[in-house]
C-alpha cells in the first residue's frame, strides 16, 4: 500500500480510503466488519463515514454505529485507522425531530458541537482525525464555522477540519477567513471526480492546490458505471433502476 501526506498536515494516509456509505443500508453487519478486516490486512488505515450515513433518512447514523462496534472489538484496530466524519445533514434517529437545529441541515456552531459528539458515541472513540463539513452552508458564516472547529479542537476531540462537495470560491473564502483567525485552514476536501465527471479540474483542484489541500475522491468507478458494462442488466440488492439505466445510457463510452 502507498501512503502518502494529507496536503500540508503531518498524517499520513493510505491512497486508497475506504468508504461506508452503504453501510447499514446495503451492507450487512458481518459483511462491514469483514470489510473492514481485510482493508486494515491490506494496509488502508483510511476510513470515511458521516453522521448521514445509515439505513435511510429515518435511520441515519448507522454506519458510525457498525464502525463503533467493529472498534469495540480492539485488537488496536481504533489506533491503527484515520478516521473521516462529516457534519451538516440531520440524523433523525438521534436527535428529536422537534429540535430544529438537528432536524434541519446546516452549519452552525450549535450544530457542529451537537453532531461532533453525537458522531463520537456512535464511533465509541474520543476524537476524530478529520471532521469535514459534508457541503457549504451560505446561511451561516465561515467565521462562526470555524470558532466551533477551534472549541472541538481544544477539547482534543478534532484534528484537522476539512470539506466536501464544495466550490472552488467556497474553499477560498474558507481557506482565507481561517488566516484571518491564525486558523490552519482545511486539511482536505472530498469530491466527486472520475473519468464521467471531470468538472473538479475546472476550479476545486487549482484551490486545492492553492492553499495546499489534500483531495480525497468519491465515486471514482461512477457508482460502478465504469467498472464495465455488463452482458445483461439484471436487478439485484446493489442495482437500482437509475443505474441500470445509467448504463444503457452511457454503455458506448464505457466500451471504448
């Protein structure tokens, strides 16, 4: 396995991160632990999750909760894994759907700190190594963004903050309120890129560049688009009807 720094930080990371989104939804138990096992065996120490992530939106939270229990197993599987976790959407079946600032996606410092602790039970540990922003929020300033970030980190239960799905301008206005604050600034941001989708190399990328970020990828197959067009389009747990129409759409490009 190749590892290499997360932008300007110190950590090193495995290029290779494994991703659970699917987790609990379309995943089994067993099947997310052996997961798991066999990408610690192969020397990815690079796992991503979000508070969003789970068995549908009544259910959110689920993939941290299989990710707990895998931890709780030790066998030092916690200290040998970078964990990523994300902050901005609801997690309904923690949060009482009245309480408006859980039940509503956003970025306030209220929300922030709920979530992040909220997130750090369900993973049964005391500190995440990234703790990204799942998408911008333009109702709420990046200042007050960043406040909440510097009281998680003096807690010590946050590293490094980073971002996902954000523009190009977005990360710069970020990246400079933070020098305004003698903030470090973002480690990283996640986006989707792959060879279907190559928007990111108009903007994001540069930023990234600019301000020397990591970038870690999402859906580099295209949710399997291109990882080949099958013989014959069959339906099964993992293929829905937009994907199979996703092939048939795209089945040219594919085979070239």
């Amino acid at each position: 396995m190749q590892y290499t720094f997360l932008g300007k930080t110190g950590m090193k990371v495995s290029r290779l991160c494994l991703g659970t989104m699917n987790f609990a939804c379309q995943t089994s138990k067993q099947d997310c632990f052996r997961m798991m096992d066999e990408a610690l065996d192969m020397g990815i120490n690079f796992f991503d999750t979000a508070d969003a992530y789970g068995a549908g939106l009544e259910d959110r939270g689920g993939a941290e909760k299989i990710i707990g229990r895998w931890i709780a197993q030790g066998g030092g599987r916690r200290d040998a894994v970078i964990i990523a976790a994300k902050v901005f959407g609801h997690c309904a079946a923690f949060y009482d759907r009245h309480e408006e600032n859980s039940a509503t996606d956003g970025l306030s410092r209220y929300k922030i700190i709920k979530h992040c602790e909220g997130t750090l039970k369900r993973l049964q540990t005391d500190h995440l190594e990234i703790f990204q922003m799942h998408h911008i929020d333009h109702n709420c300033s990046h200042q007050e963004m960043w406040e909440a970030m510097d009281i998680l980190q003096k807690q010590g239960k946050i590293v490094y903050v980073g971002s996902s799905n954000f523009a190009g301008w977005d990360i710069a206005e970020c990246c400079m309120t933070a020098k305004l604050l003698n903030k470090q600034g973002l480690a990283s941001e996640q986006s989707l890129y792959n060879l279907n989708n190559r928007m990111l190399e108009l903007e994001v990328i540069p930023a990234c560049r600019k301000f020397g970020m990591g970038l870690i990828i999402y859906s580099p197959l295209a949710g399997g688009l291109l990882g080949g067009s099958p013989e014959k389009l069959e339906a099964g747990r993992r293929t829905s009807e937009i994907q199979q129409q996703a092939r048939s759409k795209n089945r040219d490009k594919i085979e070239r």
